[in-house]
C-alpha cells in the first residue's frame, strides 16, 4: 500500500482495475511503470480498444482514454470524462471511410471536406469529393488527446455530447490545415451511423474549436455552429 499511495492518480486508478482484474503483483508494476512517463499523450493506437479485447484489455484503455481535463486545459472542470464509444468499438469507431451527409446544409460548408477516411484512429486522410478522386491531405498521423464534453450541451442537456480530441504530429505540409481536429465520434442506431468534425491549423486550438458550440444549439438551415455531418460511406440521411 505505501507504494501504491505514491502513484499518480491515473496510475492508481490502472493498479485497482488490474486488481480488479486478478492482475499479480509484478504484473501491475509492469502496467504502471510505463504511465508515470508517458505525460498527457500517447500514440492512437496505445488506446484503441481491440474488437475482441478483455475486460482486463477495456479497462485498461479506458483508464488512458480518460485523461485529466485539467493536463490538457480544456474549458470545463469535469475530470474523467469518458468517449462514449470507449467501452464500445475499437479504434473509437474511427477505423473507416466516411462522407458528408448530402441531405444536411453543412454539404454547402467549404470547410467541410466531401470524405474523410480514418485507419485505426491514427492516420486521417481528407479530400474534396465523396470518392476521393480530390486529397486535400492524406496520411496524416494523430495522437489522441483526451476526451471532453461539448461546452454548450454538456452535461445538463446531453451526457453523450463529448468530443473527442487529436492533434497532428506527423505529414506533409497539407496535413498543416488540420492540425487540430475534434471528433463527436461515429454514433447513432444502425443505419444512421453518423458523425460531426471540426478541425483548425496550429494557430487554432482545442478550446476555439470548442468553443464555437457557444454560438448556440445545432440549428439544421445554418452552417454556424458549426456542426459538420458525416454518414458512413455511401449513407444518407443519418441524423434525422
């Protein structure tokens, strides 16, 4: 116990959920070890919660999925806010291709990209129609920053409004115009699979994005807020 009470709060949490787990002793300074160093990011994939993963596996990545608010400063005083799709889907749903809704105004948008294709939650690839005849930006690398709850609609009207945050740390030059991107991740019944974006260039920043929910409600016959949609490749219609 006296080793235990010298961890960090995230390490404390992960050396319970191992206990939890059955985890030996040896085995759970091996998972801890590696946290007290690894700051306030880590690689994609390090989160990504395998599509047959264990319960020991899904409490793990959850632990590291729910990142301290307060390390990436973020404009809310809520701690260990979870994706909704953590416990859900591997890769946060992110794994895939998908296109803007062509029955939502936010088609009209120019800041919207046409297809956006994720592998892995990783790398992001984004271009200006639906069949990725046009990139804008391709293969661009992301590491996953946390999770945090839509200024606007958090927590009091929606618990599931969260968003969740990537930063790019490697691309060519194109890759620059998305240097920050949020991501309502992919949610919605089957068949209406969908989900929102929003991305800035370095000299943006997670709590712009953010923040620009501060305009009001989503308003469907507006494309401020911003409140991009996207359906699963080929799908429309997918947030009636």
């Amino acid at each position: 116990m006296k080793r235990i009470k010298q961890l960090s709060s995230i390490s404390l949490v992960v050396a319970m959920a191992c206990v939890l787990a059955g985890e030996s002793s040896q085995a759970i300074e091996r998972r801890i070890q590696p946290i007290g160093t690894v700051g306030n990011s880590l690689p994609a994939t390090e989160v990504g919660i395998s599509a047959n993963g264990s319960k020991q596996k899904a409490l793990h990545s959850s632990v590291l999925i729910s990142r301290s608010l307060e390390s990436l400063k973020q404009p809310t005083s809520e701690d260990g806010v979870f994706s909704p799709n953590a416990f859900k889907v591997p890769y946060l749903g992110l794994d895939g291709t998908f296109t803007i809704d062509p029955t939502e105004i936010s088609a009209t948008d120019p800041r919207n990209p046409k297809r956006v294709v994720f592998n892995k939650m990783e790398f992001f690839s984004f271009y200006n129609d639906t069949e990725g005849n046009t990139p804008i930006a391709q293969n661009c690398r992301y590491v996953y920053k946390g999770a945090v709850g839509d200024p606007f609609y958090y927590p009091k009207q929606s618990k599931t409004s969260i968003w969740d945050l990537f930063e790019l740390v490697s691309g060519d030059n194109a890759c620059n115009q998305f240097y920050y991107v949020i991501l309502r991740s992919p949610h919605g019944d089957p068949g209406k699979i969908h989900m929102h974006m929003r991305y800035g260039d370095a000299n943006s920043s997670f709590l712009n994005l953010l923040n620009q929910s501060n305009v009001g409600p989503e308003d469907k016959t507006k494309i401020n807020p911003w409140w991009s949609v996207y359906c699963t490749e080929g799908v429309s219609g997918c947030d009636e």
